[in-house]
C-alpha cells in the first residue's frame, strides 16, 4: 500500500507527524527500563511533549544504565541500594510502623561491625539494668552508709562508680567499684552513737498517749560520769538520732540512739544476725488456776521451756531459735536474734508464763554494764556491736 503524501503541511504539521512516527517506532521495538531506575518524566497536561535539549551529557555505559522507553530526558544515576538481610523489611521512611519498630539492619548492610546498632540500643538503657541493684542499696549492704545517708551522698556528689561521680537512682554489678570521697568520711566520722539505759515509763521512738520520747533524756545533766569516751556533748548531735531496736515502755535497759547508718544496719537491719540479752522475771498461772510468783522454776514444765527455745509462731511466722534458760527460780534469760513486736512477751504468753519485768542489757558486744537507769554514754572508739 503506497502511502499518500500530504500537500501543502506546515512546518508544525509535519513536525507533529515526525514525532508521531518516532513514538510508533518506539511502542513497536520497546527499550526495557533498568532495575532500580528512576520513574520516566511525564509530560505537562494539556501540553504535548517537548523535550529539552541536554548539555554535556554523558551517554550510559550500559544497557543497564539506559533511560525508559516513555522519556528522552537523561536521568541522574539509579541510587545504591543496599543489600537486604533475609528477615529485612522495606517500609517508606514515612511509615508509621518504620516510626514504631525501627528495622535492625545487619552489621553487612549497615556498613559497620554487627552488633553495633545493638550496643547503641544498649547504653540507652540505665547501667546494668537487667543484673544491676541500686546504689545506695549496694553502699548499705557494703556497709559504707545507710541509704538515705548514700542518696545525700550521691546528690552531693561525694561517691564515685568505677572513677565516675554517681547518679542518683543509678544501678550497679557487686563488681563495680565504690567510692566515697574525704568530705562523706569526715560527715560520717562526727556522727555519734549513744548508749542510754531507759527507764520505765519512756517510749523508744516518738512520743506517743502522752509519754515522752527516750531521746528527752540526752542532755549534758544526764549524761554519765563514767563515760571515758573523748566526745564532748552538743545539740547538733541530737539531729537525726535515731533507736536501733526498741524497748517496751515498760521495759528498761539498753537502748541504742545513733546517727550512724551503718550502725542501725547492724543492729535491726534485715539480714541482722545480732544478739540481743534479755532478764525476764515471769510468774506462772498454774492449770489450777493459781498463780505462781516464787520459785517459778520448780513448777515450770520443762515441755514448755523447751517450746520457748523452738516451736512457736508470732504473726503467722516460725520463729528462730533461742537461747532460754533459769537465771534464779523467778527469773528467765533470753538470748535472741530476732526482734518482732513484744516478742518475749508474746511468746510467754503462749506457754502461761507472765512477764512482770524485763530488762535488756547486752546488744552483740556491747553490754550495759553499770550504767546507771535514766543516764546515757557515747559508744566508744573502740567498742564493736
């Protein structure tokens, strides 16, 4: 079929023409997109297509480089793309779920050595978190200081963690290295403990239905005679003075008022093993009825003796063995480690005895001696609970 040849075309019709065929030409032999290319320009709406002329233009090097079959416009080379691990997911930079679940990338993909992405995870995360325990706990268990006394340490700067000042809150391994500085020691080595032998009608701690507080009695007319400690007595020395183990208000004896966290750790903590002595004038209430006040040791079963030793319960909780023996016919010692409200109390109770006295006079090492009742004294430099 022989094409006709138009007659009389202007110049922008036979340009028209000429474009239409090379666009034919092209649909009928296709040139394939390279993998990874950009998107083909496209073409203004409502205007025809009309490509720009390019400058210095290099031609692609390859097949691969070639532009799409729908553009003439040279196109900036196809951005690397990095190779993707097997359980990589490709989601839009924009994602929500990119923003919520950030993807890991391997240590080939990334660029750098594996795990290192990891790492940064990690020490995002507070020190030691998954082993560690809290500082100040650590400092108590170390026996530096109590942990209130360690938070105002850590918050004054005064401790150091492996050569670094501590954070408040920070946790720690039992491998990390602690450290307190000069200015905690010296706080520490003016606080003062205080031996004072309550007399009846005190309470240990606060003051409580109108009766005053043991604390009342240290003052410098109460304080002993005989005390041979070099420390000399100022008010500064009643703040945050404390009882470490308390006695009954009507009980008497040895109680311990201290400033010094590691010394109430000691004494009441929870993982306390100290000894504490008591002398316990009892009577008995016979199963006639009567009641037994001397020579409480001759009617007393020796069942029931043993009992006060092991087998009882306070509160729902076994208790731990203790030493109890016949001190003279009225009058009992206890040996405890362990301190529950009203024990020795209690546990009389439990095996008809009446506790009409009781008297502590020995916590571990440090016994009351002849400290007289109502009078108080320092805790030597050499003395040891």
């Amino acid at each position: 079929m022989t094409e006709r040849k138009p007659l009389g075309l202007s110049a922008d019709q036979k340009q028209l023409r000429e474009q239409r065929a090379r666009a034919l030409a092209r649909l009928a032999n296709p040139t394939p997109e390279p993998e990874g290319g950009w998107p083909p320009a496209q073409a203004a709406p409502g205007r025809g297509f009309q490509p720009k002329p390019q400058r210095n233009v290099r031609p692609p090097a390859s097949p691969d480089k070639t532009v799409g079959a729908r553009s003439q416009v040279a196109q900036p080379p196809a951005r690397p793309q990095p190779a993707r691990s097997g359980g990589e997911r490709r989601t839009s930079p924009t994602s929500p779920d990119r923003q919520a679940h950030p993807v890991e990338r391997s240590g080939a993909a990334a660029g750098k050595p594996a795990g290192a992405v990891r790492i940064r995870a990690e020490a995002a995360l507070p020190a030691h978190a998954a082993d560690g325990i809290r500082l100040n706990k650590r400092m108590a268990e170390l026996r530096l200081c109590s942990r209130r006394e360690g938070d105002a340490w850590i918050e004054r700067g005064w401790v150091t963690v492996n050569g670094v000042v501590a954070e408040m809150g920070m946790l720690v391994k039992p491998a990390d290295v602690i450290e307190v500085s000069e200015q905690a020691k010296g706080e520490q080595q003016q606080q003062v403990t205080i031996l004072l032998h309550k007399p009846m009608g005190f309470v240990s701690g606060q003051a409580e239905d109108g009766h005053q507080p043991a604390v009342s009695l240290i003052n410098p007319r109460t304080h002993w005679q005989g005390d041979t400690s070099r420390n000399r007595f100022n008010f500064s020395q009643l703040q945050g003075l404390a009882p470490a183990g308390r006695l009954d208000i009507d009980s008497v004896g040895l109680l311990v008022l201290t400033q010094d966290g590691r010394v109430a750790r000691q004494l009441i903590g929870e993982d306390s093993e100290l000894e504490k002595e008591y002398l316990v004038r009892v009577t008995w209430v016979a199963p006639d009825g009567q009641d037994v006040t001397t020579d409480v040791q001759a009617v007393f079963p020796p069942d029931r003796l043993a009992l006060l030793r092991h087998g009882l319960s306070l509160d729902g909780e076994p208790l731990k063995p203790a030493q109890v023996d016949w001190q003279n016919p009225e009058q009992l010692r206890f040996v405890l480690t362990q301190g529950k409200k009203r024990q020795i109390r209690r546990m009389c109770e439990q095996v008809g005895l009446k506790v009409v006295g009781l008297k502590r006079i020995r916590m571990g090492r440090v016994v009351l001696g002849n400290l007289p009742a109502g009078q108080w004294r320092y805790l030597g430099a050499g003395e040891r609970f």
